[in-house]
C-alpha cells in the first residue's frame, strides 16, 4: 500500500496598511481574504504585521522599523515568502528585495500564482501566461530567471546587451505571440459563441467562492468543478439548461475579487465576452460573507468597466444555510449592526427595494430552489417573448413533479 505524501506547505508573513483610504476594519477583511488566497495558493500564513501610513513608502512599501521587525521575525521563524495585501512597485519589490532574504511576493502575483495552477485548458494557460508575463516585464531589474531556455539563447543576444534586456526583448516577442494566439482563439470562441443559435443566454456572474459552479450543477444537473476554494473555476463553462419546456444556455463564468490585477481583466477578454453577450445576468452572493455587500460593489464596478450595467438581472442570495447572525437582546440598547441582521432584516433593508428580482436560497440543500427557479423562466421567457413573439404560447412551466404552474 502506497504511503500518502506529506504536503509540505510555505511559511508565510501577511503584510498590509492602514492607510487614508483603507480604516482598520477594511484593512482587517482584505486580510482575511489574503490569507484565504495564501492558503488556496499552498502556503501558511503564520503572522500578520499592519502599520498605519498615510500612503505606503515609497521605496519599501511599510515603515523602516516595521521592515525591521519583519525581517527579525522571518529570520527567527523560519518565514519563506513575505506576502504583502497590494500591489508593490517595481522599486518597491526591488528595495525589499534588498533588504529581506525571502520570496517577495504582492497581492497580484498571489492570485497570478493561483490562477496559473487552476488553469487546465489551453486556452486558460495562454491567458494566464499573457497575464503573467505583463506583470512581470516591468520587475525584471531582480526577478529575470534565464527565460532564452522559452526560446533558445543561441544568436539573441547582440553585442553588449546585457542578459536582463535580452530577457526583456524576449518577454516583449512571448507577450505578442500570446496576444496573436488569444486573438485567434478569441475569433473561434465568438463563432462558436454565434453558432448556439438563438437560445436566451444567460451568465452566472459574482465574487470568487460564491457558490456559481454549484448553482451551474445544480441547474444543468452537470458536474462542473466545485470546491471551497478561491477560483475553483477559471475556464468557462456553457450547458444547456431546460426549465419546464423552455431552453436557454447557461454559462459559468471566472469569479471576481476585490484588487483584480488589470493583467488579468484584459487577459480574460473572451471569458469576459460571455458575459457581455449574455442577455440575462445572475449575480451570485455568498449571504453568509459578512463583507457580501463590498463583494456585490466589487462586482458591480467591473461589471460597469465591460459595460454590462444596464442588462437584466437577478440577484441570487446563495448559501442562506450558513447565514448567521447575533441576536440582540431587547433590552440592549447599543446601536444596531450588520452582524445582527437576520435574513428577514436585510429582506427589510435595500435588498427588498432592489431594481432587481431578489431569491434567497441555498443551491447545496435547495432551499428556496424552486422560487429561483421560477424567477429564471419567467425573465428568459420575457426575453424570448420579445425576440420571437409568435410562439410564446408553446411555453408553460412545470414544477420538478411535472404539475403545472399557472404563470
């Protein structure tokens, strides 16, 4: 019997400010998710040192007794990687590089990192690579590794041209051959896109972990890859999807996350493309997230930069199975706050008022399933009616026992 081999994980240190635009609460959340993407990455974070600065340094990102004490700490605990909560300069990273004998990595190279081990599909990988090398050209100062093994060294490098502009230039040709490969690919996937007929397409949209992929299972009764992890899903996905007798497609799409490297938007055009060709938008929220709103704002603002603000929506409450909140006793008179909203509260609240139809469910246990069900056949419908008006009366909708539902 084989033994299981032990995963050995990085040690890490979690580095983030306090600054003018971000209070100590916020700074607190961006943490956590830090953490979280540092855990999906393969690494333990194993302390968290915060300074508050009006602005980051300049040249090392956090104050020079703060770096001190990170370095003392590294040193002693035997701390592999720094990781820090934002994107860092290049002279940044190359001063800290300086300074600390460890990994140096920011909050875009993280989620780089992960995106780069959960992509499985070519298309996935080239983009990523796209993304990466982007991300990387402007730091080569430290970070150059001997990249002429990509493409043989033999007869690139000119006279006197040193080995970080040799590695630069073939940076620059990697970039534009992805670019060319992506283009090509791009064209087949809006001709693939074009080919799906007229079918209502429909998008699920939201923050990464928000439970899309279990819905996309639950909905097309697939098996499309789920797990409790930040982007568990990186490739998209398109099933066809029937709702009493009316068919649309549904297409599960990359999540999104607060500080999305830009590298990554414009890598992802295509993915980004389903959703801006989508003529229904489910935007998924994880409920039970005490930071759901800031996530539904995160979501919002890169759904208004592909310009995808005005189409229509649902929003879908999602895991209403792990929603809990604390209770204030009626003789407690200190003000209200969000942790002790129950779900029949924040019904009560903005959510109730929403321009959008609003569900709240759980696509693990079912809860409310056929509500949300019901709310999804009748805006594709609407959007049918509208594009092919003679035949709406062939629709009609079935429960899961196949009785009819008046409409």
């Amino acid at each position: 019997m084989l033994e299981k081999k032990e995963i050995i994980y990085e040690n890490a240190i979690l580095v983030g400010l306090i600054t003018q635009n971000q209070d100590e609460e916020k700074l607190m959340e961006y943490m956590d998710e830090l953490e979280f993407l540092t855990e999906t990455a393969g690494a333990k974070a194993i302390k968290r040192f915060t300074q508050k600065l009006d602005q980051p340094n300049p040249r090392t990102f956090v104050g020079t007794g703060k770096l001190e004490e990170i370095i003392n700490f590294a040193q002693e605990n035997e701390i592999d990687t720094i990781i820090f909560d934002d994107e860092l300069t290049p002279s940044q990273l190359k001063n800290l590089e300086k300074e600390i004998d460890r990994k140096i990595i920011d909050r875009t190279n993280l989620i780089l990192d992960i995106f780069a081990q959960r992509a499985q599909t070519s298309y996935a990988r080239t983009q990523v690579e796209l993304a990466q090398y982007e991300y990387l050209l402007p730091r080569l100062t430290r970070m150059w590794t001997h990249l002429e093994r990509q493409k043989g060294g033999i007869g690139l490098r000119g006279p006197g041209e040193t080995e970080i502009e040799t590695d630069r230039r073939i940076i620059r040709d990697r970039i534009s051959l992805l670019k060319e490969k992506l283009k090509s690919i791009d064209k087949q996937m809006a001709t693939q896109r074009n080919n799906r007929g007229k079918l209502v397409r429909v998008a699920l949209v939201g923050y990464t972990n928000v439970g899309k992929s279990t819905l996309m299972n639950v909905l097309s009764k697939s098996d499309v890859f789920a797990e409790n992890k930040l982007f568990a899903t990186l490739d998209t996905t398109v099933r066809k999807v029937v709702i009493g007798n009316l068919p649309f497609l549904l297409t599960d799409t990359v999540g999104f996350i607060r500080k999305l490297p830009t590298q990554l938007v414009e890598s992802f055009k295509s993915t980004l493309d389903e959703v801006r060709e989508a003529d229904l938008l489910i935007h998924v929220v994880d409920i039970s997230h005490a930071s759901f709103e800031d996530h539904i704002q995160s979501v919002n603002t890169i759904l208004s930069d592909i310009g995808c603000t005005d189409k229509p929506t649902i929003l879908v409450f999602n895991k209403i199975d792990n929603f809990t909140y604390e209770k204030k006793d009626e003789d407690d008179l200190t003000p209200i706050k969000k942790g002790n909203y129950s779900l029949e509260d924040w019904e009560k609240t903005w959510m109730g008022k929403s321009k959008y139809p609003t569900v709240f469910i759980s696509a693990k246990t079912k809860e409310n399933y056929k509500v949300m069900k019901k709310l999804i056949y009748e805006k594709v419908k609407e959007i049918h009616v509208k594009r092919f008006p003679y035949n709406d009366f062939l629709f009609e909708y079935y429960d899961d026992e196949g009785k009819e539902i008046n409409m």
